[in-house]
C-alpha cells in the first residue's frame, strides 16, 4: 500500500510540474546578424515580441516599435522576428532584412534571423507563443504580419495583440506605466 501511495504521489507531482507552463527564458534563437538571442537575459523587463515583414502595409509599425524601445528601455525589451509566411512579404535574406530594418526605421531593438510563424515549419518559440498548452495563459493564431506577444517581467505571457494594433496603442502601452 506505501508503494502504491508513493507512486501515486510522484506521478501526481511529475504531471504537475508538466502541466505548469514554460517561461520565455528556455529559448534562444539566432539573431539577424548571425548571433544570438538569449531570452534570458532579459529577466526582469517585459518582452515585446513580433513576427515583421518588410514588404507588409503594417511595415511602418518599425517606427512605433523602435519610438517604444527607447521611450521603455528600462523596462522593455522588443525582438523581431522576420517571417516570410504571408504573401512572401519578407522575401530577403537577413542581412538584406538588417539593412532595411536599419536604413529605413534606425531599428536598434535586437531582431532575430528569419524564422516560420506558421505552419509545419514554425518556430519553437512561436509555438510557445500561440499554444496555451505551453505558455499557460492563451491560444493565438497568428493571422497576419505584425502579431505581437507581450511577456512579463518572470517570462510568462501576459498577451497577444492583432496586426492592427500598434505598438504605441494603450492597449499595450498601459503594461509599462
């Protein structure tokens, strides 16, 4: 009967430690000038992530997205990610993306090598992102360029946020006062 209760018990405590979700900070990911990203580094700030493109009508949100950056910086940090899954919206390499990104938006928050949102294909840490079953907080289908996660200062999902809304929206603003 001990063992029994005994194994009841470590099976109890392993399925819920399996069930409490992951935090941002077990990724890293190679970043846009061949480095890398380690998400934790950045305990202590919220983190503003969003799938980019450069050929996307929601491609002027790089300035928002690098006025927010500067503004919070004590307490934000924004990474891109360059997607080429809508319409072939961001069809260039990383570095023709890096030099774009700097020539036209002065972009200096840190951006990560092309990766997938979407599909087979998609990136680990965007299934962390769209997955309640790993982020513990909500589903989210990424329906178009410039989808945008916000996590919070322990590395948990606060929210997602539709293309349309900017970053310099209170809807997302109101997170860093």
């Amino acid at each position: 009967m001990k063992k029994i209760l005994l194994l009841t018990f470590s099976l109890l405590g392993f399925v819920l430690l399996s069930a409490q979700a992951k935090t941002i900070y077990s990724y890293k990911v190679e970043s846009l000038d061949g480095g890398q990203i380690d998400f934790s580094k950045f305990k202590g700030k919220k983190i503003l992530i969003v799938n980019t493109a450069s050929k996307c009508g929601y491609t002027p949100q790089y300035e928002d997205l690098e006025n927010i950056y500067k503004k919070y910086q004590n307490q934000l940090v924004i990474v891109g990610f360059p997607a080429n899954n809508f319409k072939q919206q961001e069809p260039g390499s990383n570095a023709e993306i890096r030099e774009f990104c700097q020539a036209n938006y002065g972009v200096t928050f840190p951006m990560a090598a092309k990766v997938s949102v979407i599909g087979e294909d998609t990136a680990p840490i965007f299934k962390f992102l769209t997955e309640k079953k790993l982020n513990g907080k909500k589903d989210t289908q990424i329906a178009w360029n410039f989808t945008k996660f916000l996590i919070d200062e322990k590395g948990k999902l606060i929210d997602s946020f539709p293309s349309k809304v900017k970053p310099t929206d209170s809807e997302i603003t109101k997170y860093f006062k």
